[in-house]
C-alpha cells in the first residue's frame, strides 16, 4: 500500500503530489478500476485479442 511521510518543513502540495507518484507507480488505481464491475472470461479474451492486434499493428506500420 502507497504511503508518504511528510517531511520537516514540507508543504501538502509537495507531499500529495509524491503520494500520487506512488500510488501511480504501484497501478493501485488501475487495478481498482480493473475489478469495480465483473468481466466476463470471453469479454477478457475479446480485449486482450483486440490489445494484440493493435501492437502488432502498431509494429507492423511505425517502422
């Protein structure tokens, strides 16, 4: 879990903006929004295949 101390002489906006940080780098939102609603296995499979062919798009057409 993402926790910040605050330092001596250290403003919220500082400390808040180092506790965003962390929680961004430790994807705790995503994975949060990931599991608000149920998905079910075949709409997994679908997003996934979708996220394939994009990159192997992408790959294909940027070089």
């Amino acid at each position: 879990m993402a926790g910040v101390k605050v330092r001596d002489g250290e403003n919220f906006e500082s400390a808040l903006k180092r506790f965003k940080r962390s929680v961004e780098q430790e994807r705790i939102l995503s994975e949060i929004k990931k599991h608000q609603n149920y998905e079910k296995p075949s709409e997994k499979k679908k997003k996934k295949m979708i996220a394939a062919r994009k990159r192997f798009y992408l790959r294909k057409h940027t070089k």
